[in-house]
C-alpha cells in the first residue's frame, strides 16, 4: 500500500495487520498488537508484517518527535507519518506505529570531527545501517547542529555525511527515510553556515526547526516569542530563495515556550533580561528556561495576566511573580501553531512537525485531553 493511501480501517479499535496482498484488516480485540515472537527472526511484533519498513511518500508528512516513556499510546497516530525515535527504543512503539502506517527512524547524532575521515564516516553510517535493521526502523534523521565554517573540512564533510548517509539507506533498505534537521534560516545561524542546496538535495527533506529563533537576540535585550510568525515565514522563504524544492521542507513548530525572569517589567512585553550572549549575539534565549506546554496550561490561568496575544509576533504570553520576581512566558498554542501551518498551502511545502511529542498533558481528564487534541489538530491546515 503506497504510504499515501490510507487504510479506511486506522485508528479502528482492534485493528492490526496481516501480510495479506499488502492489506490491512481488522481482529483481535487490542488497540496496540501484542509483542511476541514472530516467524521474521528477531521480530518483535505478533504479525511478521509489521516488521517490514514501510515505503512511499505520503501526501502530506507530519513528523514527530519522541523522547521515550509511554506518552506515544496517547499520541494522535491518525495525524502522524514519521516518528523520531530520540529515546530508549521501545518494540511495541515501533509494531504500533507500523500497524498505523507510520514510520519510525533512528536518531543520527555524531561529532562532525568524527566524520571528516571517509573510513570512520562510513564506518559510522554502516553501524547505523545495521542497528536499523536490527530494530526493523524505517530511516534516520540526522541531528547534528554543530557550528560549521562556510567551505571548511567540516563543512564538506557534514555534507558527504548526508549524501552517504541517503545513498546507504536507501540502497540497504529499500523506500527508507533518511533527513537532516536544520536551524530555521539558512543564514548562518549560531554558527551553522552548511551547504544546504547540497544537503537538500541529497536527503529526502530537511526539517526546518523553526523554533528557538531568539538563540542569538541583536536588538533589545527583552523576552521575545520562542517562534515569532514574521521570523518564521523569513526563514522559510529564505531556504526557497536558495532553489530548494518546497517538497524538500517540512515546518518544525515547537510544543514548548520560554520562561523569563525579568530584570526589569516595564509593561506587558517589555521583560529585560540578563543578557547571556551566543555565537556572537549580545543576548540570547539561554536567558530563560524552557517550559512544556501542558506546564504552561498549568500556569496560564493561574498568573497575574492570564493570556495576553502579541499582533506583531502572533504569540501568546504570560505574566507571573515569584519570590518579588516577576517572570514573563512565551509560547505557542492553539492559534499562532494553526497560523503556521497555513505555511504549508502558502509555499506547498511538505508537510509539519513538532518538537516534541511529549510535551502535551495525556493524563485522562477532560481538560487535558481537550487542549491536546486542540495541538494535534492545529497541526493540520484547513
């Protein structure tokens, strides 16, 4: 079944897989397939159909990340395509998510002076090959986010990473996935000055971290929204002014803000802060902490202000005291994260994701359950 067409039968209770004809069909009485051994060696799932990667592209990708635990069983699985897994690998995760039709892919973290020799780089590369193969996984999302000098070793190194890295997973497992997470500009940020034509053009798409875009703070020293609207749409449009393909781009939108103490509170938008200088910049985010979504849904109607909506940085904030200090909080929700998605029709790109998926309130009351499903449906443009 091609990874855009949807079985009619997900998110049916009881419904698993059966390698029939590539079919899914509907048995059994659990939600999640139970674990257990399998006529694949080593597989983990009750249906040997489940271990198989899946292949295909899907008509519009929605890319998540997971930290470990068992939040997932509680995730939106109608939502998803690709889950990062970037904790403790867990085999019931993966034979749910395949059971789902969702991708899952192995986190690619390596120092850049490891890979600058081609004999430890596809040494590297290989072992990652063989450990998702062992784990039945579907790809890997390179995460690396070093500071790179423009045509250093590093720089074309970093770049052969991905072009090896792609060419070796998809030669070893066939229709997998293989992407590369980058700062949510092009220019250069925190030091990151990559080839990003070239690496756009050898993984199959980037993961645009439009988030944490007050990293490196030029103008005043005060606290700002974790991703401001107008910052965002810059950032993308400035990976199209480059030639990348718009298919090749998929919106990364953060489920977690920042907590600001304020040196000084002038007014409601105007929280200094200590300045904390980055790659550079005079002032930066490191000036505050981050915060969780479902800690913010805690807060917010328990602060001084409640909600407060900035126009010009379409993002909601909140005012709090403790101990005489008074503490200002940026984030996302519901309306700035729906604005963003509508991206996605502007510049068709190809599709949206999160940082990350645990950060939402699963615990089984009404209220929790309402602003989460409230985050996963923003996550769809309409």
């Amino acid at each position: 079944m091609a990874r855009g067409a949807r079985s009619p039968l997900r998110g049916v209770p009881g419904f698993i897989s059966l390698p029939l004809l590539g079919l899914w069909v509907a048995c059994g009485s659990g939600s999640t397939p139970p674990v257990r051994a399998s006529p694949i060696p080593g597989c983990p799932c009750s249906e040997p159909g489940l271990c198989r990667p899946l292949s295909g592209t899907s008509k519009l990708e929605v890319f998540a990340f997971d930290i470990g635990g068992q939040d997932w069983k509680h995730y939106d699985w109608s939502k998803m395509t690709t889950i990062a897994i970037f904790g403790a690998y867990d085999p019931e995760l993966l034979c749910h998510a395949h059971a789902n039709e969702v991708r899952v892919v192995l986190k690619g973290a390596v120092a850049i002076k490891d890979i600058i020799d081609q004999v430890n780089r596809t040494a590297w590369i290989r072992s990652k090959v063989q450990l998702a193969k062992k784990q039945f996984l579907d790809g890997i999302n390179l995460d690396l986010e070093e500071a790179v000098a423009y045509q250093s070793v590093e720089y074309f190194a970093l770049t052969q990473l991905v072009k090896e890295t792609t060419e070796i997973f998809h030669q070893e497992i066939p229709g997998s996935q293989v992407t590369f997470d980058v700062a949510w500009s092009p220019d250069c940020i925190d030091g990151r000055c990559y080839d990003y034509v070239e690496i756009a053009n050898s993984c199959d798409f980037l993961f645009v971290m439009s988030y944490d875009i007050q990293s490196q703070i030029w103008e005043d020293c005060i606290a700002k929204a974790n991703a401001p609207y107008y910052q965002t749409v810059s950032g993308i449009h400035g990976y199209l002014k480059l030639g990348i393909d718009p298919k090749k781009l998929v919106l990364g939108v953060p489920w977690y803000g920042y907590d600001y103490p304020c040196l000084h509170l002038f007014e409601a938008g105007r929280c200094t802060l200590q300045s904390i200088p980055f790659h550079g910049a005079p002032c930066s985010d490191a000036a505050g902490t981050q915060i969780p979504y479902k800690k913010i849904m805690q807060q917010v109607d328990k602060s001084i202000t409640g909600r407060f909506w900035d126009n010009d940085q379409k993002a909601p904030y909140y005012i709090y005291m403790v101990n005489e200090t008074y503490h200002e909080v940026w984030y996302d929700d519901p309306q700035s994260i729906s604005m963003k998605a509508l991206l996605l029709i502007k510049f068709s790109l190809r599709g949206i994701g999160m940082w990350n998926a645990n950060l939402l309130d699963y615990n089984n009351t009404a209220a929790a359950e309402k602003l989460t499903e409230e985050m996963w449906a923003a996550l769809s443009p309409p």
